[in-house]
C-alpha cells in the first residue's frame, strides 16, 4: 500500500536542489552549503518530516557519492609532482598533526574523557573531499593551488582515516573489545581496503584497454565499478572511502584518461551531490548541536588557525608565497561530510560518537554550511575560481 511517507526524501532532495540552484545564482551560496541548510531545517530531530537516514537506501547512495568523489580525487592526484616537491607531503603532516595535538588540548580543556577527546582530535583532522571537490568544479578552478589543494586533501584523507581506525581501536579495548578484533579495524581494514582498490585500478583499466573503450564510456565503466567497490567494500566491513581513492590513484596512473567534460561524473555526480549533503545534515540532532555550540566554536578557531599558518608556514619551500600558502589552508575547512561517512561505517560497532562526543555535530552543522564558502572565497581570492556555471 502507498505510503505519503515514501515521498518525503525525494520532495527533500527536489526542494534542497531547487534551494540549491537559486542561491548559488542570486548570492553565489556554495550550492552544497544550501544542501545542507535544507537537510538540517527538515530533518527528524528538528520534528520535521524527514526519518533517521541511517541504514536507509538513502544512506548508501551517500557512500556511493562519496566513494566516486574519492575516485575522482584520487584521479587528479599526480604522484611525480609530489616525488619533485616533497615539501607538500611536509605541509600535510604537519598541519594534520598539528590540528590533532591542538584539538586534543582544546578537548581537554573542555573537560572532555580521554577517549573522546581522541576521537573529536582525529576527526578535526579532516578536509572533506567532497566539499573541496565541489566547489573546485562549480568554479571552474583551475591553478597552482587548486592543485595543491586537491593533494593536501587527498593526504589529510589517508592520514585522517589511519589515525581514526587508530583510536577506534582503542576505543574498542576501553570498551571490552577484545585485541585482535581491535587491531583489525584499525591496520588490517585499512592494509586490505587500499589493496583492493589497487587491484580494481589495475584490472578495470586493463579491460577497458581489452575492448578498446577508453573514451567518455570509461565514466561509465568507472561508475559501476566504484560502485561495485564500494558495496562489496560495505559487505566485507572494509572502508569503501580508502578503497575507492587508491582505485582513483592507480586507475590515473594506468594511463586511462578523464576528460574535463566528463568531471564530477556528469548529472549522475550531481545527483548523488545533493543526495550526500541533505543526507549529512539530516543525520544531526539539534540538541546535540546546541549543547556542544561553545566547543564547536573553539575547535573551528583552532581548526582554522592551525591549518593556516602550516600551510603558510612551508609555503615557500613548496614553491608559493606565503599569502597562497595561507588562501590553502583556509581553503581545507571543510569537514562535514568525511565526518559523517566515517561515523556511518562505525555504526555496527554500536558506538555512538555523536552521542559520546560533545560538539561534533555542531561542527558537522557549522562547517557544512560555512567551510564550503570558505573554500570558495580562498579560491576566488587565489585568482583561480573562473567564471560561474552557466555563464
């Protein structure tokens, strides 16, 4: 029998893509801050009509967009580049490890247990790739550091997702977890997932060599698979993000090429865009935003002043001035979304770290709206973001 309800999350990403659309034309809103705005105000918790995303069909289309903006990420990224200037691998440590040590101390200060404050410092750690991505393509940016951008997030992402399964683990012993189990899901998950993906980019290009198909149909070759990665990645309890960028990055370099038309995967990409950002919002409660409002606020500071002044810091030694250097850091707040994909693929664990962690879904809300229009300003200020889609 219908049901009104199953009409809900569609009206919901309709209305968030209309939203969307009319504010990136009238005041040039990020359109996935929008996304976001309109999937917190209709979300369950504010008494809204959306359910609880989770484990809904809802919820593996968002990993689905995810795993294809990691692929694509990983795509972009150009392995001889960082052999020649190795002083962005310098910068990615340094800013990622930075954020944790200043986070944690934040954390600690608030009063926050061990085990939390780790978490909410591993977390911190992040740059969305989706976020970045996103609006790297809305603005057709293209330049020196768009570049650096999209390999400092790429890094941010290894590391951020390494020491994440790190402090899961731990959280997992302090929760009578036993060792070996522990270790899986904090090595192991990630050794395997990463040799999965290099095994899809070996194999996919090779058959698409095989049957000479290596022109705009390769998009679509590459959007099954990633598709087929990230599934059978969720089925065996592997991490479909890690899969999917080293797919990415191994794929790029088997010499199969992604033309400029073919970014952002076309109207499959921007489906699944909007699909993504209501999902991340919709999962947060506003009372869990409203409690943890204060530690918010002093993470994102500290966030924003660490990330900065590392990137500024090396930028120099990495071949730019230093205001470039700084316009890259501000460029890497956003968060939200990488956030909330790892904390998805936590869940059949039954730790609740929203719950157990104070001020992370204010920091999801916040950054989901404002790191988008951070990166945008950063990159119009570098001089890279060039005209608005459909101009």
């Amino acid at each position: 029998m219908f049901s009104i309800n199953e009409m809900f999350w569609p009206a919901a990403i309709a209305l968030a893509w209309v939203v969307g659309e009319l504010s990136f034309r009238w005041i040039s809103l990020p359109r996935i801050s929008s996304y976001g705005i309109t999937g917190f105000a209709m979300a369950a918790s504010q008494g809204e009509i959306l359910g609880d995303p989770s484990g809904q069909v809802v919820a593996q289309m968002a990993n689905v967009a995810f795993a294809l903006i990691l692929f694509e990420l990983g795509y972009r990224i150009n392995l001889r580049w960082l052999r020649h200037n190795y002083w962005l691998g310098v910068t990615s440590l340094v800013e990622s490890i930075g954020t944790f040590a200043a986070v944690f101390f934040v954390a600690n200060a608030f009063s926050m247990s061990l085990t939390s404050s780790l978490m909410l410092a591993a977390l911190a750690m992040s740059t969305s790739p989706a976020a970045v991505l996103r609006v790297a393509n809305d603005t057709r940016s293209t330049g020196q550091i768009t570049e650096r951008l999209l390999h400092l997030t790429a890094f941010n992402t290894v590391l951020t997702v390494f020491v994440f399964k790190i402090v899961l683990g731990y959280w997992m012993l302090e929760s009578a977890v036993s060792i070996p189990q522990a270790a899986w899901h904090s090595v192991m998950v990630l050794f395997i997932s990463a040799s999965v993906g290099v095994l899809f980019g070996v194999v996919v290009p090779g058959l698409l060599r095989l049957i000479d198909n290596r022109g705009r149909n390769s998009t679509v070759a590459f959007a099954i698979t990633v598709i087929l990665l990230t599934s059978l990645t969720h089925i065996l309890g592997f991490s479909s993000l890690i899969a999917a960028l080293a797919f990415g990055l191994v794929a790029r370099h088997r010499r199969v090429v992604l033309t400029q038309t073919q970014r952002n995967f076309g109207a499959l990409g921007d489906v699944l865009t909007v699909v993504l950002f209501v999902f991340v919002a919709a999962s947060l409660d506003w009372k869990h935003v409203s409690d943890g409002l204060g530690i918010a606020l002093a993470v994102i500071v500290c966030r924003f002043l660490i990330k900065t002044a590392s990137a500024a810091l090396f930028a120099r030694p990495s071949g730019i001035g230093w205001r470039k250097g700084a316009l890259t850091g501000l460029a890497m707040m956003p968060m939200s979304a990488f956030v909330m994909l790892l904390l998805e693929q936590t869940k059949y664990l039954e730790l609740d770290v929203m719950n157990q962690v104070a001020g992370l879904a204010a920091i999801v809300l916040l950054l989901e709206i404002i790191g988008p229009v951070m990166t945008q300003r950063a990159l119009m200020l570098a001089g890279e973001a060039n005209q608005k889609e459909g101009d």
